[in-house]
C-alpha cells in the first residue's frame, strides 16, 4: 500500500490519536468546553443563590440557563468526539456564593456572556485562520447564540433598572421570569 492511502486507513480503523481538526485547533475546542461547563455551574450558582433570596422565578430561569449552558457543552463533546478526539475533561472553576441584588446577578451574567462573546469570536478567527470550516460552522452557531443570550439579558436588566428597589415591581418581574419554560433563551 502507498503512504497515500494511509490517512484513509487511518481513519477506517480509527487509529487513536489522528483526529481530523489540528491540535491547536483542538485544544481550543477543550477550552471552550470548558468554559460552556464553567458557564453552566455559574449558572446553578445564580440559580441557588435567588433561591436563596426568594426570587424563585429567577431562580428558575438561572436553572433553565444552566441547563442550556450544560445543551453548550455537549454539542462541543459530540463534536470533538467526531473528529476522533480524545475528550480529556479538566476541573471546572469554583464560581461565587455572593451576587448581590437581583439587579447585580443579572450584570453578572450578562458581563459574564459578554467576554464568552469575545472568546467565541476569537476561537471564529482561529478556525478561519486554519481554514477549518467544519469548526468554524461549529462555532457561527455559538456566535449566533451570544446574540440573542446578551440581548435577553440585556432586556431583563432594562426592566430591573426601571422598577429598581420597588417590591411590587421585582415580584412583577421575578413572575415573569418564571414563565420561562425551555433550556433555550428565546422564550
Ligand atoms: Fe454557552
Ligand atoms: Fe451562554
């Protein structure tokens, strides 16, 4: 057999360790994974922490975001797996027990959902530069979802602004975000 053949044959039977995305590229990739599961336990940890304060229906729109973070996580799992790569899983960072007000939490995420913007753009220019289209529609549908996270995090904020320290207002809004149904934030 001619050393044309071998990369086909390496991936007809599998051959561990040749993935079909570069390492750096890879690498990357396992960051972000990371990061999708660190976005999901902060999540959690603002979920718990407005149950905490009472505001049950934040608490309940935090869980559906974590959930939708942990949906994140795994379809960079499936894919990374698809390419042949070895999913090597590292620690998930502590997130903070203390955010403030309800006001304060909502900052937080969407501060938190800006620099995942940033990063997802940087990993876009990555894959462009390698001209690694697979990844790089991997990543427009992550790029796409940024959009529409900060706009609804921005929205929240607006109302939270304008109600401010009045109980009527908050327990109005702490309503309606219990009316969130989906792991998705286009409720
Ligand atoms: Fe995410
Ligand atoms: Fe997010």
């Amino acid at each position: 057999m001619t050393s044309a053949w071998k990369p086909l044959e390496c991936l007809l039977t599998q051959c561990p360790g040749k993935t079909m995305i570069s390492k750096p590229m890879e690498q990357a990739l396992l960051t972000q994974l990371n990061r999708e599961f660190s976005s999901a336990y902060i999540y959690l940890a603002m979920s718990a922490y407005c149950s905490h304060l009472e505001f049950n229906g934040a608490a309940s729109w935090f869980k559906l975001q974590y959930e939708e973070e942990h949906l994140h996580a795994t379809r960079i799992y499936n894919y990374l797996v698809e390419q042949g790569v070895h999913v090597v899983l590292g620690e998930v960072a502590c997130p903070p027990s203390d955010f403030g007000n309800l006001l304060d939490v909502f900052n937080a995420a969407l501060t938190h959902e800006q620099s995942m913007t940033s990063l997802l753009n940087d990993l876009s220019d990555h894959a462009l530069k390698e001209k690694d289209h697979a990844t790089y529609n991997l990543l427009q549908w992550f790029v796409n979802e940024q959009v529409e996270e900060e706009a609804t995090l921005g929205g929240i904020i607006s109302k939270l602004k304008l109600v401010k320290d009045d109980g009527y207002g908050l327990l109005m809004i702490d309503n309606e975000l219990g009316a969130r149904q989906t792991a998705t934030t286009a409720a």
